[in-house]
C-alpha cells in the first residue's frame, strides 16, 4: 500500500506532509507541479510532480544557484524565500516569488519545472509579497500582490506598466489580506486571497468581478474555508491555489498545522500541504473538507518516488530534499572529498551560528526515527533537530565524547555527556508524538542516544519537544533534522531517517 492511501477509499492528508507551505499549482495535460515557500533555506523553492494530485516526487528546487537566491548570514530566521506563485504560460512555466533578504520579487522561467530556472529578473516597480502572475485574453500579465495590489507588468523585462492600484482586501476588519491568486474561470474573473493571519485565524476568501481589474463583488459564504475557533486536528488553513483536473473536478491545496499535546496545542512540522475538493454553486467555489482522511480522487492514484530513507552518499550532487541555512558552498559541503561520504567542513561554531555548516531534510512524520555514522575524528559534529539559531536540540561526537546540547531562547546548556571510544560512531534521535493527557503535556519527545554495533540503543537524553514548535520560537518554518560541523572537518557515511507513523 502506498504511504497516502488508506482502507476505505480514503488518501492521507497532508498531501506532502512536513514544512512545505505556501503551496502553488498548475496543471500541464495530465500533469500536476506545485512549488513551495523555503524561507532561511538554500537551495530555495522545492517543486513537486504528481499525476494523482496525492503522490508528489520532489524534481528539485528553483532557485539552487548562488546567483539565483541570496540569503544573507546576517538575515534573520524565517526570512528569505516567500510565497511562490507557480504558472504555464505559453509553452513555458513561470515563477514569481518575493526574498526579502535581497532585493524583494523577482521572476524566473524554465521549459522543463525539473530546471534548469532561469537567472531572476527583478521587479523593482513591485511592492509588497506574495506575488501572482495572471494573462488575460490579448496577453497583458498582471501582478497581483499582498496588501492586495496589482499592477501590470512585463514578465520577461521586470517593467512595470502603469501605476499600481488598490483591489479588493478582503473581509472589512480582516488583517493581512495577503495569498492572492486571480483566475478566469467561465465569465468572471476570480480573486483568491488569504485572510486572518497564518496562524490560528487563517482562512480563505474569494470575490469575483467582470474583468481582471475589478470591480470585485464578495463571495456571500466567505470565508470559503477556515478552522479556526474549532477543535479540528488541523488549523491554521489557509494560503490556498485552486486547479481544475483533466476530468472537469476542482480542487483546492492550502496550508495547514497538525497541532499535537495539551493547551494551546503545538506544531513542530511546519505549515503543511493539505488537499480539499471543490464543488462549484452558483458561480462560487464551495470547498469539501479539508481533513486528515481525504476521500481518494476519481482515478486510479498512481505513487511516484519517495525522498528515500537512507542516503549513502555515493553521488556526486546531494539529493533535491537536502538543504542548509542559508547557503551551500563545496568548500564546505562535498561528497566527493572522502568517497561515499558527506564532508561537512565548519565554519562557523555550531548550530547557534546563522552561517552553520548544515545538512538537513524536513521532519515530516510526527513519529520518526533518525540515525547516522559520524567519523569526528578532525573534529566535532553530529545531528541536530533544528527551528532556528536560537531554537534547536543536538546530538554531538568528538574525540572521545557525545555529548547532548540544547539551546531554547537565550538559555544553551549541555544536557548529557558520554565517553565513547575514538573513531565512528552512530548518533540517534527518536521522535515520539505525544498523546495529551493534561493541558500542559507537550506534542513530542525526542531521544537523543548512540546506537551500538549490535544495534542496542543507548539513550542519553529526553527532551521535550514544545520548545521546537512555532507557538514558542515563531516564525514560520518547521523542523528540520539533518547533521552538521561545530570545529574542524566531521564525515557522515550515511543517513536514515524512518517514519514510525504514516504522516
């Protein structure tokens, strides 16, 4: 059985589980492709494929040059990459997104979305994020942006075409009109846009009008979905694209949280990519429930690639699902230095430092279990479970010790420590989500431990998992686990990271 599929004709959602958010999508013949948001982290902007609109395969990622995406050392956490908009125009695939760590929106192009993007063009004249790209019937582009404002602009030069005008921002009293994505569908044009805020008030309203420009009319049911002043298991819904199938059904992808333990709830994976159907009534889109269990679409689903489990380290580019803050030079990051091993070379002090040396992947199972083969001989290193420079828990070997750290706002402290003799050693950490029993019980644990040759696991530490959540550190990304160099030069033989429940 696939990962997503259930019994009873029911597909599991989140869709692509872990900090993917932000979802933008577009349909090709019989081809789905999604991009997402990637913040703090190179490469930027990862793209998907599916045929089934459950199963997505990662192709790569959009901006993974250098001279594509710039983040900064000295630009914070949860900046960087924003809210992509992913479209097919005219025989190639378009996408629009805003860094602002560098320079605001820019645009790049590709015929193939497995890359290679093109060099950005910059939109200066563009204010604000979130940025939608729309052609209307004589190929005029418009850009529509958070706020929400729209201006028309040359998709292939960056100039701007006239003034920018206000369109219309949502519910009256709503904050953070932002999301927006214009479509023509029949005889009007629709304006798709998030409201409330990414966390608990999220939601998604729409408003249509004759014509690109407006006048827009709101949709009576707005907001079209919300969760929020429920109890349902997922939240925070919104940032919404919507895409029609081959076979005339439509559907709806937006963000999501999986909050887990007691009050006021925690998500420790990120904003999500959930899956809705949509149904059409009297000119407006009325969106099915976006649950854990999604009824399973009308055609056969048919399973792409998953981001495997084990990584050996025998090729000679690191897979698509592998990302480091901030950026990735060889010099500090190789597999070809010491074959069939990832080198990581510090050059930084370790994971409090914006200009760690880090590879890691999204944790994107509430229950996983992740282990590696580090050689600290030149120096220090091992696995870490990182939300940000001052939000992170790690596992570290060098000469002769293994030690466990932990570091929660401005408090760093050495959890535990254990002599261990020279040489390789495999690191563990075991995540556990946590069922609530009382109102103060956290979503997860997570033990930290070497495991012996013998495969006997020797846990050092239990940490408590609600301090890596986006309730206590902010911002707007999810966890990622992955290793790293504190000092000196620390190999990695391998990678594994099991998922012990089904996302």
């Amino acid at each position: 059985m696939a990962e997503h599929q259930r019994t009873g004709g029911t597909v599991a959602n989140p869709v692509i589980p872990g900090f993917h958010p932000d979802p933008s999508i577009c349909r090709v013949g019989d081809d789905y492709y999604l991009a997402c948001s990637s913040f703090e982290y190179f490469p930027g902007v990862p793209v998907f494929h599916s045929r089934d609109l459950v199963h997505w395969t990662q192709l790569g990622n959009v901006l993974d040059r250098p001279s594509q995406l710039r983040l900064p050392v000295e630009s914070p956490s949860s900046a960087g990459i924003y809210a992509p908009t992913l479209r097919y125009h005219e025989g190639r695939f378009w996408l629009i997104v805003t860094n602002v760590s560098d320079g605001g929106n820019l645009l790049v192009t590709a015929t193939d979305p497995a890359g290679p993007w093109s060099e950005p063009v910059r939109l200066p004249g563009v204010g604000g994020i979130d940025p939608d790209l729309a052609w209307d019937e004589d190929g005029t582009c418009w850009c529509t942006y958070a706020g929400i404002g729209q201006v028309r602009i040359d998709p292939r030069t960056g100039e701007t075409l006239g003034a920018p005008r206000r369109l219309w921002s949502g519910t009256p009293g709503g904050k953070a009109p932002e999301a927006p994505h214009l479509y023509r569908i029949g005889e009007y044009w629709y304006l798709l846009i998030a409201e409330g805020g990414t966390e608990r008030g999220h939601g998604v309203s729409i408003a249509r009008g004759p014509a690109p420009t407006g006048p827009f009319e709101p949709c009576p049911a707005n907001p079209i979905l919300t969760h929020r002043s429920s109890d349902h298991p997922v939240q925070n819904t919104g940032h919404a694209d919507l895409v029609q199938a081959p076979d005339g059904s439509w559907w709806m992808v937006a963000l999501g949280v999986r909050p887990g333990g007691g009050t006021p709830g925690w998500h420790v994976l990120g904003r999500e990519t959930f899956l809705a159907p949509v149904n059409w009534v009297d000119g407006w889109p009325v969106v099915g429930p976006l649950d854990l269990d999604l009824p399973a679409p009308p055609w056969p689903l048919r399973p792409g690639a998953a981001v495997p489990d084990r990584d050996d380290f025998d090729a000679h580019e690191l897979r698509p699902h592998w990302i480091s803050v901030r950026s990735r030079l060889e010099e500090h990051c190789t597999t070809t230095e010491r074959a069939g091993w990832l080198t990581l070379r510090a050059r930084g002090s370790g994971m409090d430092d914006p200009g760690v040396v880090f590879v890691g992947r999204r944790q994107q199972h509430l229950s996983c279990r992740v282990r590696a083969l580090a050689d600290p001989a030149d120096g220090r290193g091992g696995l870490a479970v990182r939300l940000d420079e001052e939000h992170h828990y790690e596992i570290e070997a060098g000469p002769g010790e293994v030690t466990v750290l932990a570091r929660v706002g401005p408090l760093r402290t050495v959890v535990a420590a254990l002599a261990v003799p020279d040489g390789p050693v495999v690191l563990g950490i075991d995540v556990a989500a946590h069922t609530p029993g009382e109102p103060r019980s956290g979503p997860d644990f997570l033990t930290f431990g070497v495991e012996e040759p013998d495969g006997a696991f020797t846990a050092l530490a239990t940490l408590d998992g609600r301090y890596l959540s986006t309730e206590v550190a902010g911002g707007f990304t999810g966890r990622i686990i992955g290793m790293y160099a504190a000092d000196g030069t620390v190999h990695f033989d391998w990678f594994g990271y099991e998922p012990l429940d089904h996302g």
